[in-house]
C-alpha cells in the first residue's frame, strides 16, 4: 500500500501549496481588510472566524505549535460595544492595546 500512501501525501502536499497560495501573515496583526472579505467595512463573526482558521492551518501546516491559541482574541473580545460586528475602530482599538 505504498502506493496509496504516496499518492495521499501528494494530495495534503497539493492542498498546502493552494493554502500558501493565499498566505496570511501568521504573526502580527492583520489589516482590517484581510478580515473584510466582503469589504463592507465591517467585520462579521463568520469573517473573523475564517480568518482565525485560516491562520491556524497555515500554522499547522508550517510545522509550528499552537502556542498562542489559548489567548489568540476572540471575536467578543475585539467587539467592545458587543453589536455582533468589528469595526475599524474595534479593531484599531484592540491592536493598539496588544502592541503595548
Ligand atoms: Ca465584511
Ligand atoms: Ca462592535
């Protein structure tokens, strides 16, 4: 069964070249565009969330621990006024607050 093996490595090899393709930043913080997908100028949980997954597989796929996954933000914690969207200015906020 060599041969399945193969080809099955084949496939995650394929799969992770198309995700690099598409590359996120894995450290840092990300520009509001790169989670407003829909440009609508506000971040959506659905948004936030495929971001964050997104992140995390190019983090497995690189090899790298999960280290920080614990205390990555959760969308509530960027969304101050709790209205169920991200603003500009959330954001801002929360990156501001992280970097000092
Ligand atoms: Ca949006
Ligand atoms: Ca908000």
């Amino acid at each position: 069964m060599k041969t399945l093996k193969f080809v099955t490595a084949c496939f995650y090899l394929i799969g992770a070249t198309l995700l690099i393709a598409e590359t996120l930043p894995t450290k840092g913080p990300l520009p509001f565009s790169a989670y407003d997908k829909d440009n609508n100028n506000v971040i959506t949980a659905k948004e936030f969330d495929a971001i964050k997954q997104q992140r995390m597989t190019q983090k497995a796929n690189n090899g790298k621990m999960m280290r920080n996954v614990g205390n990555s933000p959760t969308f509530l914690d960027i969304d101050t006024n709790n209205d169920g969207i991200i603003t500009k200015e959330e954001l801002q906020v929360h990156q501001q607050k992280k970097d000092l």
